[in-house]
C-alpha cells in the first residue's frame, strides 16, 4: 500500500479513537463452527485459544496483548488461516 494512504489512514484512524481507549473488538461467530471462537488477530499478532481456556479468558488475553502492542482493532473468529 502506498505510504502515503497508510500515513492518512493511521491518522484517521487516531482520530475515531477516543483517548486511552483499548482496542475495538470484533467477535465473529456461527458459520461451520456452534461453539465459541478459537482465533484471534491483531495486525500482524494472532492467538490460538489454549486447551481448556474460557473464552472470556482468551478474549481478555488477546485484547490486552493487542492493547500492549498498541493495536487499534481484535478480531475474535473465523477460520485458522
């Protein structure tokens, strides 16, 4: 993408987030699976739900992480790439 887009992008982007705000969640669910999500990505971050772990618990993992890396959005769902 061109450097430019991503530089305006990033600062809209800055500005639709209010101050100290964590990162905009989206879970995914239904489709081919009927339990909870599995999967988690940020950017570049992704997360695998570990054996045994609620998914409160994963949601709460995977966001802070991607809170920490400074990572605006989570998606939770979906399909392993």
């Amino acid at each position: 993408m061109n450097r430019a887009i991503e530089r305006r992008l990033g600062a809209i982007e800055q500005r639709l987030m209010p101050p100290r705000a964590g990162p905009q969640v989206i879970i995914i669910r239904g489709g081919v699976h009927a339990r909870d999500p599995t999967f988690a990505a940020a950017g570049g971050l992704r997360w695998g739900r570990r054996p045994g772990e609620l998914f409160a618990d994963f949601q709460a993992r995977a966001v802070n992480e991607a809170a920490a890396a400074g990572e605006c959005f989570v998606v939770i769902g979906g399909l392993p790439s």
